[in-house]
C-alpha cells in the first residue's frame, strides 16, 4: 500500500490536470458520480501523502502540527460524506425550510470547512517553503493550491524534486 501512495505522491501534473479535464467533461450520472469519489479519494491521498512526506523531511517538526494536519483532512473527507448524504450542497433560500435544524448544522460547518480547507494549504505551502530554503513567500503556493488546475504545474514539480532530495 506504501508503494500505491509513493506512486500517487509523485504523479505528472499534466495527469492530474487532464484528470480534472476528463471529470468535467462527462455528463451528470453514475459514472460522472463514480469518477468524481475515484478523483476525490485520489486528491485527498495525495495531500495526506504530500503533507506528511514534505514534514518528515522539517528539520524542525515544530514550526508545523502533522496531527492537526491529519485531523483536519479526516474531518474534510467525514464532513463531504455526510454533507452529501443529507444533501447540505442543496440547500438554497427557498428550500432552507425543508432541511430544519440539519441546515443550522451544515451552514456553520460550512464555515469550518473553509477554514481547515485553508490550513490545509497553508501547511502544504508552508512546508514546500521551508525545505526549499528560499526567501519566497508562501502566499504564491497557497493560491496555487486554491486554483488548483493551474497550480499544479509549479506545484507538482517542485514536490517531486523535494522528494527526491
């Protein structure tokens, strides 16, 4: 199982990116539904496999919390899942009514999530900046991560060529 998240870590970026390209071009259906938690388990895999990757190799494990990095992600996934079972993503002005007091616990959530989403970026960002050495602000790689299609061709190099040092 190692070997599958080394080879997940360390992917093309053009294969993620055409991945991504491949998703949106598909009608909504099954399948479109079936590659979607295939591309989803996918990307969740990788940032486990970066962020933990990336801070083996901290001198100072300090500066970044590996544990809260992990918790945030577990809860990221648990969240989506359970979201999409009570069909948080729905929810609109004129149906708010229907979902009761799920809603009031959704909404907040939601709030949350954004929240760990971008801790999760700031980790990842964080550590590519300090194992490169370099007077570069991490605020470039966290945009790359937000825009991810984009971000991923300067992204995805530069993971590699960490993990290989």
């Amino acid at each position: 199982m190692k070997h599958f998240f080394d080879k997940i870590i360390t992917i093309k970026p053009w294969v993620m990116f055409l991945s991504m390209i491949v998703l949106s071009v598909f009608p909504d259906g099954i399948i479109k539904s079936l590659l979607f938690v295939i591309a989803f388990s996918l990307f969740t895999f990788w940032t486990l496999g970066v962020g933990e990757k990336l801070h083996s190799k901290l001198k100072d494990k300090s500066i970044l919390n590996l544990k809260r990095f992990k918790i945030q992600i577990a809860f990221v996934v648990i969240y989506f899942l359970v979201a999409v079972f009570f069909g948080g993503y729905k929810i609109t002005n004129e149906n708010i009514h229907e979902y009761g007091v799920v809603a009031y616990v959704i909404i907040p959530l939601h709030l949350v999530i954004m929240f760990f989403m971008i801790h999760t970026i700031y980790f990842l960002s964080k550590s590519i900046v300090v194992l490169r050495n370099q007077k570069e602000g991490y605020g470039w790689y966290m945009l790359g991560f937000w825009f991810f299609p984009i971000g991923i061709w300067i992204i995805q190099p530069r993971v590699i060529e960490l993990l290989e040092e």
